[in-house]
C-alpha cells in the first residue's frame, strides 16, 4: 500500500464516521483533505459515491424517522442546482475552485462555532426549502458536499438528531445518484474514481455501523465543534494553496 492510498482511506474512515454519526460533514472533510493528495476533480466524485453508500445503508436502517415532505422540496430545486454546480467543477480554473471550496468551509464552520442560534421555522418554509435545496445542488455538483444549506435549514426547524440523521439520509440518497450520473455525462467518473472507491469500501462500511453506535451514545456537540475547528484550519490551508497556483 503506498503512502497516497493508506491517507485517502484514513480520510475517508474519519469522514464516514462522522457522517454516519452526525448524520453530514463527509464530504466537507473527505474533499478538502483528500484535495491535498488526489485531484479536486477524483476527490468530489469519490466523496459522491460514498454518500450513496452511507445513505443506502443508514436509509435502511432507519426509513420511519425521515421527513419525506421537507425531502421532496429539497430535491425539487437540487435537481437544478447540480448541473451548475458540475459546469464548476469541470472548468479549468481548478485555483477557483480550490479558493472557493475554503470559503464555503470557512464560512460554514466559522457560523456554526460563532454564529448566533438561527431563527426557528415551527412549520415546512417552501421559500426556504427551495433556496437551500438549490445551494446544496450546486455545492454538491461542484463539491460533493450538499450538506451545509441542509444543515442549516434543519437546525431552524429544530429536527430532532434522530429526525435530523434520517432525513438528511434521504435527501442524499437520490441527490448523490443524481449528481453521479452528471459527473459520468461530464466525463468526471474515471477510472480512479472507482478505483479509491472499491478499495475504500474496506473501511466505509465498519465506519458506517460504528458511527451509528456512536450516534447513540454521543451527548452534545463539543465533538463536533472540534470537527470544525479543524475545518477552519483545513480552509485556510486551501486558501493558501489557490493563492500559490
């Protein structure tokens, strides 16, 4: 095993465990860190199908906890929002889309750990539900990464974590086969994208199963606020490295 493929199977141990945990965050750890080794271009994909794999199984496991009325309405405008976010992606300007993939972590981590508490929805907001399920279609096209305007969109309706894990769960499951078949047409799933992905199934599914034990026993959010501290630090790393290009 060379030394590029044992740190993309670490990252994506760490990054599945925290989304089968937490429920999201994958993809805004796996793609900034696997960024630093592999192209942005096999990092977004790859981190792509194993969101289908994380959501098929926790899917499974847990169908009776999920919204399906807030998951239909996000879908809708995702569906709109993943071919733009893929034209991103596929463009040239690879110190662009570095640079703004730190700013989307940036600015994600950086609310969560100094933010205020969001303003709470006692009902389903269809002007909100339409605006984040567009911005988390293009972030996934571009990045792989829909989960930050979901995230936000649940801690204003204040789902429960139960509620929360399954139906960002459901959401994710035909939002990631979507954005897949975008990446084959874009010519994006190449050969190495399937390569890490195989080999990363060895440690993607005991992180599944684990990270739901987790899920049952974590209390709080101190956690998760390390996540994102490290997030921040992953970000401005980024940043550096698109300034340089």
């Amino acid at each position: 095993m060379n030394a590029t493929l044992f740190y993309v199977l670490a990252v994506v141990f760490f990054a599945t465990l925290i989304r089968s945990t937490f429920g999201f965050g994958e993809a805004l750890i796996a793609v900034p860190l696997l960024a630093l080794r592999i192209p942005i271009g096999v990092a977004a994909p790859l981190a792509v199908l194993l969101s289908i794999t994380i959501a098929a199984v926790v899917v499974a496991q847990d169908w009776q906890k999920i919204h399906i009325r807030s998951t239909g309405w996000l879908l809708l405008p995702t569906l709109l929002g993943i071919p733009l976010g893929i034209l991103l992606l596929a463009s040239v300007h690879q110190h662009i889309v570095k640079a703004a993939l730190a700013i989307v972590i940036l600015a994600f981590s950086g609310w969560f750990l100094f933010g205020t508490r969001p303003p709470e929805l006692h009902t389903d907001s269809h002007a909100w539900l339409l605006g984040c399920g567009f911005f988390a279609g293009v972030l996934g096209g571009a990045y792989g990464m829909n989960g930050p305007p979901l995230v936000i969109y649940g801690a204003m309706r204040r789902w429960s974590p139960q509620h929360f894990r399954a139906t960002l769960q459901g959401y994710f499951l035909p939002a990631s086969v979507v954005a897949m078949v975008g990446y084959w047409f874009a010519g994006l799933w190449v050969p190495a994208v399937t390569h890490y992905y195989l080999l990363s199934l060895a440690v993607a599914i005991p992180a599944i199963f684990l990270g739901r034990l987790v899920n049952r026993r974590l209390r709080g959010d101190v956690f998760l606020k390390y996540v994102h501290c490290g997030l921040i630090c992953i970000g401005i790393i980024l940043l550096i490295q698109a300034a340089r290009t």
